[in-house]
C-alpha cells in the first residue's frame, strides 16, 4: 500500500512540474504583457574589488538589456512596447550551486533541480515582489580571473546563472551575456559551435546575406560574437552591434503573431 501511495505521490509531483513547465512557456511567450526580471548580483570570488563594484549597481547599469529587448522585437511586429523589464536586487549572500564541468543527463538534472531550491529562497526579498524571471550575477575581479565560467539559462524554472566582470570597462559584454542567458530562458537555443565557440552559419551569423560576407558588422545574440573571417570572431562591446536572427525569433515565438 505504502508503495502505491509513495508511486502516487510522485506521479502528483511531477504533473504539478510538468504543468508548472507549461505555463510558463505559454506566459513568457505569448507577448502580451510586459515580463518582469529580477537581477541578482552576488560576489563570485568574495573579492573586495566586486564588493566595490556590486555597491555601485544601479537598475540603469541594465537598461540597455531592456532597449535591446524592445528595439529587436519590434523589428518582428511584438506590439507590447516594453517586452522585459528589469528591477535590481539586493546583494545575496550565498552562492548558487555550482555545474560540473563534463556533468552528464543526470548530473545537469541534480544540478537543475538543486538550483531551482536556491532560486525559490533566494528571491524571498522583503517588501519587493518576486520577479517572473530570475538572473544570478556572479561578479569575478578580472585581475585575479581572466576568464570566467560558463553561464547557464533555463527554460524550465526560468532562471539563468551568469559570471561576469567586476569593471565599468567589461558591462556591455557583461549584459550581453545576460541578455544571451535571458534568451536561453524564452526557449532560445544556442547558434555557436561548441568547440570553437565561432558562430554558426546561417542561423548564428547576424546578416547571412550580406556581400562581402566577412566581416560581419553586428553578432546574432545567441551567438555572442560576430564573424570576422571563416575562422575568427569577436565579441562586441555592447548590445548596440547586436540583433536577434530569424531563427531565434521564431525559438521565441516573436514571429508568431
């Protein structure tokens, strides 16, 4: 009997998931209504450097990720003036855990399921509405780490852990990959290759068509660089050289209306 129930249970839970999943792809989606983001900025290395840096964020250090967001999707007709909007959190304390490099199905799964537990805590902020998305910034002094880890989006929980710069000099590559991560939470998929990191042709390149083809003037978001050559690319300095291609537009449903 106790087995039946015990069956019963998580067969219960994981409707309840399962639906949960599906709701919020069908409300992030739709674009009718302004979503909201809450960013979440945490000291990734405990240095004084991105202590300082954190103590100076203000909600227009990401305001650009908003412009990006509304100047894109009206070039593919989303009538809601304002598709994202951005509120900054207060500095948290404790880290998000962390994934494995080389971690398999079931160790992404645990990894998911552990970060979705730190998310529904970490965004219990007194007196301030929970955000419909959630984004983890975890700030690095650039002089002790010259290249940070990888950055993770998530359709289902729809959060994003992102590691970025602690310098002035870094934000507009930084927001880029917020942006890039909080695409990947809209069902975006990635338009790079893997192993190289060089954009993908066509769906990863921001003008597939243009003549000469290299350099490519501007870098498709979930790309993250531009071509330069058939074999070298580089990331823009802000979100202003970058655009949503066709094939990310259609992943977000931007092209559905």
């Amino acid at each position: 009997m106790w087995k039946t129930v015990r069956i019963a249970v998580l067969l219960l839970v994981l409707v309840i998931v399962a639906g949960r999943a599906w709701l919020d792809r069908v409300q992030t989606q739709s674009w009718k209504n302004t979503v909201w983001v809450g960013i979440f900025p945490l000291n990734g290395d405990r240095s004084p450097t991105a202590e300082r840096y954190i103590a100076g964020l203000s909600t227009d250090d990401f305001a650009s990720i908003e412009t990006f967001f509304a100047r894109e999707a009206r070039q593919y007709g989303v009538s809601v003036d304002e598709p994202i909007h951005i509120e900054l959190y207060p500095e948290g304390q404790q880290l998000p855990p962390q994934l494995e490099p080389g971690a398999g199905m079931f160790g992404v799964a645990w990894w998911s399921f552990k970060l979705r537990w730190f998310a529904a805590h970490a965004e219990r902020v007194p007196g301030r509405t929970p955000p419909r998305i959630r984004i983890f910034v975890l700030y690095h002094d650039p002089e002790s780490l010259p290249v940070v880890p990888d950055s993770h989006g998530l359709q289902k929980g729809l959060m994003g852990v992102v590691h970025a710069f602690a310098t002035k000099a870094m934000a507009g590559s930084n927001n880029i990959v917020i942006a890039h991560e909080l695409m990947h939470t809209f069902g975006a998929t990635d338009k790079y290759d893997f192993g190289t990191g060089l954009p993908l042709y066509p769906s990863g390149y921001a003008d597939p068509d243009r003549t000469p083809r290299y350099p490519q003037a501007s870098a498709e978001i979930m790309a993250g660089r531009r071509a330069l050559a058939p074999s070298a690319a580089e990331m823009p300095g802000s979100l202003q050289a970058v655009v949503v291609g066709p094939a990310t537009a259609d992943e977000i449903r931007w092209t559905h209306h």
